[in-house]
C-alpha cells in the first residue's frame, strides 16, 4: 500500500508498505480523509520528542471498514467511521475512571502505531464511531480536543475569553466558547489569512500581536486564556493575559519547557489546566456535533482538501504559514 511517511526532518515521501496485519479485536480501514494537525507540523520540524522518523503520521481521520478479524461489535465491513486514536489499557484507576487520556500506559495511532497517512490502518474496532461524511469525520478528532480544553476552563456565562492561535483547534475553540455563553472572545494570531477567519468562529476582536494586545491596557483583564499555541512565550503570555481568580488552559504542544512568575500565579490566585486529547464521552459529544451539521461555519474558506500525494507540500506550506486553518488530504 502507498503511505506518505516522514522519513526526516521536514522531509515527507510516498512511501509503499506491506498491508498492516489482522488483530484480533481491530479493524483494518480504508482511510477517506486524514487532517494536518499543529503538533505534526511539530514533530516534522524535529521539535516534538513523542515522535521518531521514519513514521507514517496521521490521528485525524476518516475511513471505511474493509476487515475486522472477530467480527464483534456494532461495526461491519462497510461502515464508513471516523476513529478515536487513543489506545490505553482499560484497566488503570485513570482508564476505570473514564480519563483514558491520562493513562501511563497510552499510545496513539499516528505516534506510536502507524498512522492514517496510509491507504489502509489498523485501529481498535471498538473505537469506531459511525460518521456522516469522510471530510466531517477527518475533523471530530481537533473538536474533540477543543471540547475538553474549553471544558477545562470551566467558563462562566458574560464573561471574557483570550484564544491564542488561530490553528482549526483555537478556531474550535472560539466556537465553542461562544457556545457556552463566553460573550467577549479575544483571538490572537501572527497568520493575517487565519485571524480573518477569526469572526466566522465567533471571536469578537482579533489581533496580530499579543505583546501589543496586552500592552494596550487588556493584561489582566481575561477570565480565561487558552493557548493553543504551546510556545514559552505564549504559555507566559496567557498567565500575564489573566484576571485574578482566571484560569489559563495550556493545550499546545510546541516547546516543553516554560519559565513563569510563580509569585504572581500565587498572588492572584490564578490557575494552568493542561488539556490533552478527550475523554471518550468529549469524543462522542464532538462526534455528535459534527454529525449535526451545526458547529462548522458554512463558508469553507477555512479549509483546504488535497490528494495524499501532495502531502509533502501541504507541509512546508503550513510551516510558511498557510492561510488556512486546516489543510485535508484524501486518497
């Protein structure tokens, strides 16, 4: 089968592969269509340590099923489903608990099983969800993201919010937000073509410069700041960014380490949640929405679909710094 592999620092290929092999209890699928996420551009880059060349990447996806080795389950040969990629043991007090997310033992397609950007995928069969459409199904996976980080946030109705980036997660995210009733939402990007998507998400003001934003008098001022960015700048930005009592959401992935004024976090009793992936039941309810119809602007400026094969240029165009928020690639 055709993949298009990392095969090196900012070096994609079309690579062929052997099919990947039955497991009981998996499901073999025929990938549809299979997102770009941030923290792929990362690790393509060299700068995210979760992930090794040479690796077939890809965890926002859609497909079809073509095998399943014990035919268990509610899903046939057949059935087109979009997959939750997040494999953990079931058995840990975090799994039991229902927050497979934290388990110290998860892995994830696309990082450390071979990912959708493959003709085919080997999945767990009971982490397929039945999906409307292929392109739809390619983005429950960053919604399901953007549900537990604004979940994360615990936002009060009449309050204000800060966004910073305006990647398909921070979009998600505004949309979310104002959603929940967040009724000032303030989204900041350096990528002009993504920060005129900005109102289409629900943002009510956008700004190229954060330094800039904060210096004119709205340092201090947020209830809650998420950073979908992940660098040390942005995650020092978004704690300077919160009102006292605020809560500041990390979910970026870019950089590891942060230096911050830890007396300031104390003085204002402010807090940093982590965010990452979703609980099952945050999958679900972005499954849900998705397959409504309802939470994705109509307009599809935001998005971009491209055949597999020009994945490799996908990616440089993203690290230049695409004006769009999500770029698809579909066999």
């Amino acid at each position: 089968m055709k993949t298009l592999t990392w095969t090196a620092k900012e070096t994609m290929s079309m690579i062929s592969r052997p099919d990947p092999a039955k497991r009981p209890g998996w499901a073999v699928l025929r990938v549809s269509s299979v997102g770009i996420c941030g923290s792929e551009i990362a690790g393509y880059l060299g700068l995210n340590e979760l992930r090794k060349p040479p690796l077939v990447m890809g965890h926002e996806f859609s497909g079809v099923i073509e095998e399943i080795e014990d035919g268990l389950g509610p899903n046939q040969p057949g059935d087109r489903v979009t997959v939750n990629p997040l494999v953990s043991c079931g058995t840990c007090r975090h799994c039991r608990r229902g927050n497979r997310q934290r388990c110290q033992q998860r892995r994830i397609i696309g990082i450390d099983y071979p990912g959708a950007y493959a003709e085919r995928v080997l999945v767990p069969a009971s982490q397929c969800y039945p999906v409307h459409n292929a392109l739809g199904g390619a983005l429950v996976e960053p919604l399901a993201c953007a549900v537990r980080a604004v979940g994360r946030a615990q936002v009060e109705k009449e309050g204000s919010a800060l966004v910073v980036g305006a990647g398909i997660i921070g979009l998600m995210t505004a949309r979310l937000l104002r959603l929940s009733g967040v009724e000032e939402i303030a989204l900041v990007d350096t990528n002009p073509g993504r920060l005129r998507l900005g109102e289409l998400w629900g943002a009510t003001t956008t700004e190229p410069d954060l330094d800039r934003l904060l210096q004119n008098g709205r340092g201090g001022s947020f209830d809650t700041v998420v950073d979908a960015v992940g660098f040390s700048s942005t995650r020092r930005q978004s704690l300077k960014a919160l009102a006292r009592g605020g809560t500041a959401v990390w979910i970026g992935l870019h950089e590891s380490s942060t230096e911050f004024d830890g007396n300031a976090l104390v003085r204002d009793e402010v807090s940093i949640r982590g965010s990452f992936c979703y609980r099952d039941d945050e999958f679900v309810q972005a499954l849900d929405l998705i397959n409504q119809g309802t939470i994705l602007p109509e307009t599809h400026s935001w998005l971009d679909v491209r055949p597999m094969e020009e994945g490799d240029q996908a990616f440089k165009e993203l690290v230049r710094g695409s004006p769009y928020a999500k770029i698809v690639l579909s066999w």
